[in-house]
C-alpha cells in the first residue's frame, strides 16, 4: 500500500503537537511563541555529535551569561573556552564565538533567514544551516541528522551503508518535509527518531509510522541503518607535566588555536603520537611519575598521557605556559582530559 507524503507528514505533526519534547531552546508546538535564531543557533551547535541530556546544563549557562548575540560576541575568548570545558569538540567553541562576531559586525546582529547567507557564517554546514532555517524561521528546508538518517532508512527499508547513502536519504526525507510548518516537522522526525525509531529496541507499536513502514513490515528494522564498518582507532602517547608550586599556583598553559583542544586551558605535554613520547617537561624539577595515566577517547584516535608531577618553589621560571594562582584556578575550567588528568595528580600534589 503506497502512502501519500502529506498525509503522512501531517500523521507526524499530529503526534508531535502531542509528544514533543520539552527543550530550553524549542517554541512549544501550537503555542503561537517564535523560535529564537540565537537559541536555535547555539543548540545546534552544541548538539553537534553530543545528547541532548549532555547540552541542557551548558545551554543553560551560556544564554544565562550571554543571553544575545552581541553579548557573546563581546565576550572574552578565554570565558567561552571555560565555559565549554567539557563539552568535547572545542573546534564549535571556537566557531561559536567566530559566528557571533560576524553576526554581529556583518548582519547588524540579526541572524539571517537565507540557507545560503547561514552557510556562509563560520561553524555552520548544511545541516545546521538547514535546522536554522526551518526551525528558527519555517522556511521548508530539510535536516538530515542521525535521527532522521535513520527513520528514512527504516521508513524505506533502504539497506545501502551510510555515508553512502545519504543523498538517497535526504531525497526521502526532502519528499516528507511539511511545507505548512517545516520547523515544527524538522523537530517531529528528529523526537520520532530519539524517543520511538531509536537505535536499539524501536517502540515500534507506538511509532505515527507504524503501519507504512517497510522496515517493520520486512522485519529489518534492527538492522537499519547499516553503516560501513569503520577503522579501528589507533592509540596516541603523551605525557602530560602538572606543576605545583608551593603557594598553590599551578603551571598551565593555553592550547594553540589550530589543533586538538585548540584555545583551551591545559597542562604542558608532550605531543601526541603513537610512538612512545620524547620527554619535554615545561621546566627543570624534580618530576615523579604517577603509576596511572589519563585514558580519552577522540574522534580519531584513543589517547594515553602518562602524568609527571613536580612541587617546585615560588621562583620556578617555566619555558612555557604560566602559574595561575589557587584562587583563580576552576578544574571544571579543564577540557575533559586535562580534568582527568587533574583528578589522578591532585591527592598527590596535596599530599606533598
């Protein structure tokens, strides 16, 4: 039985006006309110290949801190970066800030509503380009996220491996998209596909789109969306030197812009490569090695940093980075490794 897409998109608005999640950064359905550009920005931006649970508490405080373009714009590159600890990715921490200011000095601080001036904007691809544009402003673009990916996949029984079959994807998808309400769609198949077409175990008895999908009917929805099988990860080493002076300074520096952790707060280290690290502590003490290291996991490579640990006195001149005083010094400031690598050094740094 062949199905008509409007009915179809309409079965899931229905649904939605019913079922949508409740997001700090969301105009609820029916409710008349208008999303707001700044909010439906940054959200995107920070779920960017991070949950929805993980953001809440990081949205929360920056449109608490920065509650409009212009403030973000202004503020200082190093309370971003802070702010953003943890969140993982830093390159959109970067990118946030870098789209604000263009916002602001390019486009009289109003986000604009045209797909192609948002692709232009530092940070944003096609598919945050795209939510922007549907859910900020309705206009009928169409987001592909995992989600989706999925519910397509599903919905059509297609079986061709992602990344491969993204364009096929995104053709279903661009059929279903609702031209009456684009941005309340947009969100109804994105909350279709994380609380009932889910990953493992889909509700599908509670699924809008039960009874037209082919993945059910065939019996293959466990097994979609199949993916090529990716590479194994390999392990880069490093050593990370935490120093303590004894007025309870601690020596730390500023991660260069370009690269891994860029612009953030760190520990001195070694680089990172899979061959075993050349020693290069950040100045001369006597340094003690911890019998754990920091394990973290990438995008592209699993990362161990062995942990050298010094108390050095007051006049210790390092040849890189800079003491901050106790006072002035948060671990939740840290990227997530440097803070596990914090937590392994701190007993015994205090104990010293």
């Amino acid at each position: 039985m062949r199905y008509d897409t409007a009915d179809l998109s309409d079965t899931l608005l229905d649904w939605y006006d019913r079922h949508a999640r409740q997001m700090p950064w969301r105009a609820p359905p029916l409710s008349g309110q208008k999303a707001d550009p700044y909010r439906v920005w940054m959200s995107e931006v920070m779920l960017q290949q991070t949950t929805v649970a993980a953001v809440k508490a990081y949205f929360e405080r920056f449109t608490n801190r920065w509650p409009t373009v212009r403030d973000l714009a202004a503020a200082e590159d190093a309370d971003v970066m802070a702010e953003w600890a943890g969140l993982g990715y830093y390159a959109r921490a970067r990118n946030l800030l870098k789209c604000a200011r263009a916002v602001v000095a390019d486009h009289d601080s109003v986000f604009p509503a045209d797909h192609d001036a948002l692709l232009k904007l530092p940070g944003i691809g096609p598919y945050t380009a795209a939510a922007i544009s549907a859910i900020a402003f309705d206009l009928p673009e169409t987001v592909l996220d995992g989600n989706v990916e999925r519910v397509m996949a599903r919905l059509h029984d297609i079986h061709t491996p992602l990344p491969a079959a993204k364009p096929e994807l995104m053709v279903e998808a661009q059929k279903l998209t609702n031209a009456k309400r684009p941005g309340d769609y947009a969100q109804a198949v994105m909350d279709l596909g994380a609380t009932i077409c889910t990953p493992r175990n889909p509700a599908c008895g509670i699924c809008p789109w039960r009874d037209p999908c082919l993945a059910r009917a065939n019996g293959t929805a466990a097994e979609l969306p199949k993916k090529t099988p990716k590479k194994p990860k390999p392990i880069r080493l490093g050593i990370a030197y935490i120093a303590r002076r004894t007025d309870g300074a601690w020596l730390l520096e500023t991660r260069p812009d370009k690269g891994l952790l860029g612009g953030m707060l760190g520990w001195p280290t070694t680089g990172w490569a899979e061959d075993a690290p050349q020693e290069a502590p950040p100045l001369g003490a006597d340094w003690h090695d911890l019998p754990a290291e920091a394990r973290h996991t990438f995008t592209h490579f699993h990362l161990r940093l062995a942990i050298c640990t010094a108390t050095v006195p007051q006049d210790a001149l390092p040849t890189r980075g800079q003491f901050i005083p106790q006072d002035r010094f948060r671990p939740s400031d840290l990227p997530t490794v440097m803070r596990k690598a914090f937590d392994l050094a701190h007993e015994t740094l205090r104990d010293s």
